[in-house]
C-alpha cells in the first residue's frame, strides 16, 4: 500500500500545522483509510494495516486515529451503542447509519449546504464545522452492491 503524492503532502502539511511529525505508522494508517473509503472501525482499520506492516500494534493504530482526528484529516463518526467509524472524506457530506446491518454510507449534500443550513443559527452564532448524520435502513439493493 502506497500513498500518492498529493494526500502524502496533505498529511506532512496537517501535521506540521499541529506541531507533529510524520511516521511510518501515521502514513500507513491514513493510507489504509483512503484505500477503501467504508468508514471502518478501528478495529478494522487495525487488521488491515497489520496486513501492510505486521509490526504495527493496536495502541499505535489507536493513536494514529486520533491524531488524523485532531488534525482535521479524517472525521471520527460515533453512534449509540456502536464502534466509531472514521472516514477519510474531506468534503461537505453527511452520513447514514444503516442499522440493519452497521454500514454506514456518505451522503452528498446540495453545493451551498452549509451557508443555508447555518441560516437557522441564532444572530451572533457562527459555525466552523457541523455533522449532519442519519439513521434507519439502507435500501438492500444497495447494501448487496456494496458487499461485492
């Protein structure tokens, strides 16, 4: 698994920005989050990377997570009752929770999303970051497409 340039030079410029360092380990974790975008736990994000670098541990993987977490490179979702997710998608979305079967989906929002949603904000009020997230059921036909 390899990073391309582009989300490389993305990771080096976030961390900087929060006073870290790039690893190996937080190169190859991220990596692993852009390679198969399905909001993984990190449980999951930790069996994958193993398979790339054997050596790595839990606590590392753990660590990773939330330091790409505070460096605003991938979002940390968290449901009731459920694992969190991460998700590596920088753009304006919002998510859906299939509780049916624990997937969770993006969700594109229309282009000026954000300057109408934040119209309902009490005068003064002014939002850096929102979640927008959805629960219920995902159509079958879509969950069988995505588990191919």
């Amino acid at each position: 698994m390899k990073i391309n340039t582009t989300a490389k030079r993305e990771l080096e410029e976030a961390l900087l920005t929060n006073g870290l360092r790039a690893t190996r380990q937080r190169e190859h974790v991220y990596t692993v989050l852009l390679t198969e975008r399905d909001h993984p736990t990190a449980d999951e994000v930790y069996a994958r990377a193993k398979q790339g670098m054997p050596s790595i541990s839990l606590a590392t993987v753990y660590n990773c997570l939330e330091t790409l977490v505070e460096c605003d490179l991938i979002k940390k979702l968290n449901y009731e009752r459920e694992p969190s997710r991460f998700c590596p998608n920088d753009g304006e979305h919002a998510h859906f929770l299939d509780e049916e079967t624990g997937r969770v989906f993006d969700i594109d929002l229309p282009e000026n999303f954000m300057r109408e949603i934040t119209n309902v904000l009490p005068q003064g009020f002014q939002a850096k970051k929102f979640k927008l997230s959805f629960t219920g059921y995902a159509p079958k036909k879509i969950n069988s497409e995505r588990a191919s």
